[in-house]
C-alpha cells in the first residue's frame, strides 16, 4: 500500500479559489480529529488548517491525553477568522475508557475515573463528548456498563464516527443518544489526509458551549464510512513502532517507519 495513499486528499490539494462554506449563518464542523500531538496520526497542523481554508469545514482537533494540536491549530485558524470561537480539546483515555473534553482550558490527565474526568470538563466549563461508544474494533471504547451509569452526565454522543467499521454499532450510539436525550456528533476521527473534510455536521454558527449544544440538535450530518485502508496503515505502523522501540509521532519518524515496514513512498 503506497503511503501516498493515505498522505493525499484532492479535497485539500485540488480545490481552487477561496474557501467554500456551508451558508450564511451555518458552520460545517467535524467534530473528532486528530492531528501528529496524538502518536498515531500524521496529520500535520498546517495540513488540517489547510484542510479548513479550502473546505470551510471547521475540525474539532482531539488527539490522544494532549491539547495542543488543538492549541495550534485554532492559533492558526483565529489568525485568519479572528471570530472563530477558540475549541481546545483532547480525546481523554480514563480508567473506563475515552472520553473527549471540548473547550478546555488546560489538559486533563489521562487514568483518572469516567466520573473525575467528567467533573473536571464541568470544572473547566467544557463539554464532554463519549466518541464510538459501542466500537469494539477499539479496545479504548468506553466501557458499557460505565457508560449506563454515567449517561446522564455526558453532553454529547457521537453518533457517526467514520472509523468505526460496523455501522450497527454507529446506529447503536444514535439509539442509546435517543433514549438519554443527547444530541449526536459526526466525526471523521481522521489521523490522516485522506480522511479530512469528509464528515462533518451543518449548524448554526456558535460562539460558546452552550450555543453549540443547542445547535447541534439541529444539524445536517454528511458521513462517508472511511476506506479500509486507513485502518490497515494505523494498525501496520502502531505494529511497526512498537517493534522497534520508536517513540513520538509518526512523522518524526515517517522515514525509520517506512524502511522498516516496507511500504512504498513514491
């Protein structure tokens, strides 16, 4: 599998002229991405605001247990669009599993109980969002019966995560989401290229947490399941990483990866 294949999206490198948006008054916004601060993902800052100035489609950066992808990013995009509400958040691995925190105002730890973490994000004023609550492809998913307990607590569902293969199990987060009375989220959970600009929900534009909770209810989801092939590359290059003892993103180390697992790099 070329690397290429992963590295390029012709939304992004194709697009012309000046960035497109979804109206007057509404936001395009994918709410679970993650950039090279998590240690599974490639996607490079300038590549993810990219991504934005060409689709208009605003990401909810998140990476694993750390908030400074979102930190950069939204520096760089508020340099440009200096209204655009400034969304720091992290995709939290707790005891119980993960748990992301939107409109942080400083990193939370991971380990700590579903229950702490959702009384820090309450702290902090922020929001918290349960990503592919029902995935068993992952091992991080939050545990089910914690989930029942903590329900109510939770602001957000997400509802449509483009990484999760089963769309039963999608289906099945829209249902639990339902009967608790939260609103859903769409995610394209990209870690790379080739997954930005994909998924995404339409919502009145919102400058708070709370005019994002009310809007979302609201909102037009577009989702396209991602390809095979992206689950394939996390999973070969996790592999190859652990193997060999490299530490930090993969594209520090993009080369030793590469020559180690014998993908093409044209």
């Amino acid at each position: 599998m070329p690397l290429s294949y992963v590295n390029y999206n012709p939304l992004i490198e194709d697009s012309a002229g000046e960035r497109c948006g979804s109206g007057s008054g509404t936001v395009m916004f994918d709410m679970h991405v993650h950039s090279v601060y998590s240690n599974d993902s490639i996607n490079e800052v300038r590549t993810i605001v990219r991504a934005w100035e060409k689709t208009g489609i605003l990401p909810l950066v998140c990476d694993h247990d750390s908030i400074k992808g979102s930190q950069k990013v939204y520096e760089a995009i508020r340099e440009i669009e200096p209204d655009i509400p400034e969304i720091w958040a992290e995709e939290i691995l707790t005891a119980d599993g993960e748990i992301i925190g939107a409109f942080l105002n400083e990193e939370i730890s991971p380990g700590l109980g579903a229950d702490e973490t959702l009384d820090i994000i309450q702290e902090q004023g922020a929001l918290s969002i349960v990503p592919h609550p029902f995935c068993t492809y992952r091992t991080t998913a939050i545990d089910r019966r914690v989930l029942e307990r903590i329900g109510d607590r939770i602001d957000i569902i997400e509802g449509y995560n483009a990484r999760t293969p089963d769309a039963r199990e999608n289906s099945m987060g829209r249902t639990f989401a339902k009967k608790n009375g939260k609103p859903i989220s769409a995610g394209s959970d990209a870690h790379t290229p080739v997954e930005l600009a994909r998924n995404y929900i339409i919502i009145k534009e919102f400058g708070n947490p709370s005019e994002l909770i009310r809007n979302i209810r609201d909102g037009e989801i577009l989702f396209t399941p991602a390809p095979a092939e992206v689950h394939e590359f996390t999973i070969l290059f996790k592999k190859m990483r652990r193997e060999n003892n490299i530490q930090g993103s993969f594209n520090k180390n993009i080369d030793i990866l590469i020559q180690v697992a014998g993908i093409a790099n044209p």
